[in-house]
C-alpha cells in the first residue's frame, strides 16, 4: 500500500513539473513571441554594458527588465543624477519604446 501511494506521489510530481517550470514565461503565456523574447534579451544585454560602463550610474544597482521594448529600471541608487542618468541611457537604447524608471532614491539625507 506505502509503495502504490508513493507511485502515484512521484507519478504526479513528474506530471505537474513541466506545468511549473513554463508558467512563468511570457512566451508561453502568449503575451510575447520567441522573436520579441530575444529582441528583449539583447535589449537588456545592451543596457546592463551600457550602465556597468557609465561612471555616474553603478550597474550593480539597477536591475533592467523588458516586454516587447519596454523597459522596467529598478533598484536603488545614491543620487537623483544617477537615477536621471539610468533613464538616459535607457531611453536612447535602440529597440526600447518605453521606459519606467523605478529606481529608488535613499531617504533621510
């Protein structure tokens, strides 16, 4: 009896793995085309080079997420330049539509 329960156990946890794993991507739910997925991938390669490289913006700090061109910035950062800065050189990104820079600036000083 302990065996079938384990079978049946396992044999559900390997059913439902694939359903767990594809869930979250925007390719497989529709919202994207593989297309798109990549033109967003280099999009964001693009843009991390670009901040590592700028020396007002630490690109430790900003995090770049996109979808179908646009760009999400979060993070924190230091200074309202280097926020301003971060939405600069997202802005002028080839590829990118639109930007929402929700980078967070330190409070209390």
């Amino acid at each position: 009896m302990k065996r079938k329960i384990a079978y049946l156990t396992l044999t559900v946890a390997l059913a439902l793995t694939p359903l767990a794993f594809t869930t979250g991507c925007a390719v497989t739910q529709c919202r994207e085309t593989a297309g798109a997925y990549a033109k967003d991938k280099k999009i964001q390669a693009k843009l991390r080079t670009a901040l590592y490289k700028d020396p007002v913006v630490k690109g430790t700090q900003v995090e770049v997420n996109s979808l179908n061109g646009v760009v999400q910035l979060s993070g924190f950062v230091d200074a309202a330049e280097a926020k301003d800065r971060a939405g600069q050189i997202a802005s002028s990104t080839k590829g990118v539509v639109q930007v929402y820079n929700n980078i967070v600036l330190p409070t209390g000083r």
